[in-house]
C-alpha cells in the first residue's frame, strides 16, 4: 500500500502535469484562433500573388512579398539564397529541434485566366495553376504561427521558412539542397493545393529535363534547299526516335516534349531549333538510363540531318521518400481540422467549373470530408520536395482549394484559385502545418522515430547525387 504522503506527491505531479497540459492546449487552440482571424490577410496576400502570376526564377514581386510579412512578423531573413535571386529562408527560435516550412510561390506559362467559371484570358503571360499563390501564403501563415506558439509559450527550438522558386521544372529546392540548407533540418513540412483534402503517404516520379538545340545551315527552301542543313529536321528526326523508343521503356516511364523553337519562315532553312524533353519515373536510376537514350536519339538525329546538337540541363528530381510516422501525424491533424463548408455562391461557381469538366455538378461533401488515411500512393507527377525527402525527413498533405475534379495545370484550377473556395482550402493547410510542427515541437520523440524510419528506408549507402549535375540555377529556363 503507498503511504498516504506518496499518494498526495502523486496527484500532485498528475495535477501539474493535467495543468501544463490544459495550459499548452489552450495556447495552441489561442493559435489557430488567429490564424482564422487572420484569414482576410492572407487571404489579399495569396490573391496578390495570384495576380502577380510570376513563372520560375522571375517570382521577385512573390518573393519580396512573402519575405516582408516574415520579416514583420519578427522573422530573420536570408536573401538570395543558393545563388537564387528568389529564393530565401526566414527563421525565428533558437537551438533544436529545427522544423522547417516549404513555400513555393511559381506560376506556370500559358495559363492566363480570370477567376469566373468559364475559359476567359486575363490577358498575362501566365497563371496560377497549381496554387503556388495559396502554398506559399499558407506557409507562411503557418510559420508565424508556430513562432506565436513558441513565444507564448517560451519554448525552445527554431522554426525555419524555406521559400523556393520554380517547382515547376526548375527544381528550385534541389539546388537548396546541394547548397546543404536542410542539413540542420529535423523534419521539413510542406502541402499542396488541390480538389480534396487527403494526408496519405504520398509519391513523386523522378525527372530530368533539358532543352535540345540543333544548329544547321540556313538557305533560301525553295531556291537553294541543297545548300542548307535543316535544324528543324534535327528536331523532328530526334522527335522521331524518342517515339519509337517509347515501346522500349518501362510501362510506368513518362515522356514529354515541346518545339520551343522550329525557325521563323517557311521558306527559310532553319539554322536553329530547339525541344524540350522530360523524362519521369518512380525510380531515378530507370530515369537515368531512359534520359542517357533520349541524348542518343539527339546525337543520331544530328548525325543524320548534317547537324549538330547539344544540351543544357534544365531540371531533375528524385522521387519522394514517405514517412509513415510523419504522416499518421498529419493525417490525425487533419482529421481534426477539418475540412471547408461552400456558401451558396461558391457553390454555384463550383457548379458551373464541373460542367466545363463534364460533371454534372459538384459533391460538396468531397471539400469537407477528409480522405482516407494510406500508407502508399501512386505517383503522377515529380516535385522537387522529393530530393528534401531524401535529405531530411518530410511530410506533406493536399488541402481541397480547387472545385473537386479539377486537373492541375488547367483553367479552372486558375479560376478557383482566385477565389475564396482557394482562400479557404490554403486555410484548412495552415492550419494543419502549424498543428503537426507544433506537436514535433512538444513531442521530441516521434522526430527520433521519425529519423529511424528516414534513415532505414534511404537505406545505409546512400549518397545523394543530383540529377541536374553541377549546373548552376537555370534562371533564364522560362525565357
């Protein structure tokens, strides 16, 4: 039997305890209270930026944008980071554990459009169609929270915002990462925009890119064509082989390209010409190999039009590494969060965005339900998160700012993301960031966890190589 002395120590402890917790409880609670009182002023800053519709490495209004918030809220700011103009960090705290933020804030080229519900330009060289307006804002709206947090409550640890430009083909956070800005890093936290909230485990293709240049001879085509060496042909003769050598890749391989340049008159030989390929696949070793044949297809098609070729390294990515033990956390945050409730008006947008997507109306329940939680996914598309993930622990989440069904890279997921249905979404990802850092923070032993299980599946040997080489940042890659 405990002495009763023992008893009165024992519920004293338990007392402390139960009062602590309250206490850190209500300070959190207090936390996502502001956040939500702050959502008008993120919400002009994510539309600002949408209108601003910057594409890769030329985000310097976005940037300075997101910058000047950090820095007013107490944040200290490192510029240009990484030999990047656009990119920076803004850390507040000190000593570990470190959690650092992604924001990305880039626009993709030919998107242009109006926040309506129906196809309509608005008239700029580009658009905001994988959200990158509402990730970077969010972002940073959850940072300043988690620093709020670790003020009032006079915590110890750093919270560190990563802002890096060009995901969309510039692997901006590789070259962050070959910079070693996420050595000190515990776990690094990131989301994304889409049309329904889900925290699974989630999965990226690895990429390379480059852009293709063919040199010729120019001539007049109708006049003296034998004395020209087409290097449109180069083009198209490369073209060719890369289609070809689709029946002879994996079944999960991806192939793309464009013709950015096949000359400027039709009776003028071409004496320049210019592809852009990707190349994709869940593992990066198939991608190496697959891209090292499409630079043979690019040699024999000069050698067989009397051209010449070379090549500039324009991207590359490595797969995403999940965290199963991150993300149950995040999933479990999310659940508890919640997702968005449509007004009648947003409703009725939503409406008319299914049926130029051939639905016959909107589900609003997929807005406000909550996914179901999964430990593996397949993957669709490459980010540059995923060489953060093989250098530091990481985890992600997507919250519903489009209308449900929406495509990335389209027209209406411009649309919606001009609106409040995008406000609203990046809110529900705020907050959910700013849940799980602050639980990393409290509860030091799932970053051990966490670690163990990073370290276990990136496997004892590895060596992180980047896929783009040595180059320097392809600043003028959207030129």
């Amino acid at each position: 039997m405990i002495p009763i002395f023992k008893k009165i120590i024992v519920l004293s402890v338990l007392a402390i305890f139960a009062s602590t917790a309250l206490k850190a409880q209500k300070k959190l609670d207090d936390v996502l209270k502001n956040i939500d009182h702050k959502s008008e002023f993120y919400g002009e800053i994510a539309q600002t930026i949408w209108n601003f519709a910057e594409m890769g490495y030329q985000e310097e209004q976005s940037s300075t944008l997101l910058q000047e918030t950090l820095s007013d809220a107490g944040f200290t700011i490192k510029k240009e980071v990484a030999g990047i103009p656009t990119a920076f960090t803004a850390e507040y705290g000190s000593g570990a554990p470190i959690i650092g933020i992604m924001g990305e804030y880039d626009a993709l080229p030919g998107l242009s459009q109006q926040a309506v519900p129906e196809k309509k330009s608005a008239g700029k060289a580009a658009g905001h169609a994988c959200g990158h307006h509402l990730f970077g804002t969010a972002s940073v709206a959850a940072a300043i929270a988690v620093k709020d947090w670790l003020k009032a409550t006079n915590s110890k640890g750093t919270i560190r915002f990563y802002g890096t430009p060009a995901e969309e083909g510039g692997s901006g956070k590789v070259y962050m990462v070959r910079e070693g800005l996420f050595n000190d890093v515990d776990v690094a936290l990131h989301w994304h925009p889409g049309s329904q909230n889900a925290a699974s485990a989630g999965a990226a293709l690895a990429n390379k890119s480059a852009k293709f240049r063919f040199y010729g001879i120019s001539a007049h085509a109708a006049g003296a064509p034998e004395k020209g060496r087409s290097a449109l042909d180069g083009v198209e003769a490369m073209n060719a082989m890369v289609n070809m050598l689709r029946e002879h890749v994996p079944e999960k391989a991806r192939i793309h390209y464009v013709i950015t340049d096949g000359g400027k008159a039709p009776n003028v030989v071409p004496d320049f010409a210019e592809v852009y390929y990707y190349a994709r696949h869940n593992r990066r070793d198939v991608v190496i190999d697959i891209f090292d044949r499409i630079i043979k297809a690019g040699e024999g098609a000069a050698l067989g039009t009397g051209t010449t070729m070379d090549f500039e390294m324009i991207g590359g990515t490595h797969e995403l590494l999940p965290n199963l033990t991150l993300q149950k956390l995040m999933h479990n945050n999310l659940s508890k969060i919640g997702g968005l409730e449509y007004t009648k008006v947003e409703k009725e947008f939503a409406d008319k965005i299914a049926i130029s997507l051939g639905y016959q109306g909107v589900d609003v329940r997929t807005a406000k339900d909550i996914q179901p939680y999964k430990t593996e996914a397949k993957a669709y598309g490459s980010t540059d998160v995923g060489d953060v993930s093989f250098a530091v622990p990481t985890v992600g989440m997507s919250a519903a700012t489009w209308v449900p069904g929406t495509p990335a890279h389209s027209w209406q997921a411009v649309a919606a993301g001009g609106t409040s249905i995008g406000n609203k979404g990046m809110m529900v990802a705020s907050k959910t960031l700013t849940m799980t850092a602050i639980h990393l923070f409290q509860d030091q032993k799932l970053i051990t966890k966490a670690k163990k299980e990073f370290l276990e599946r990136r496997g004892a040997d590895f060596k992180y190589i980047p896929l783009l080489g040595d180059r320097a940042p392809a600043l003028d890659y959207r030129n």
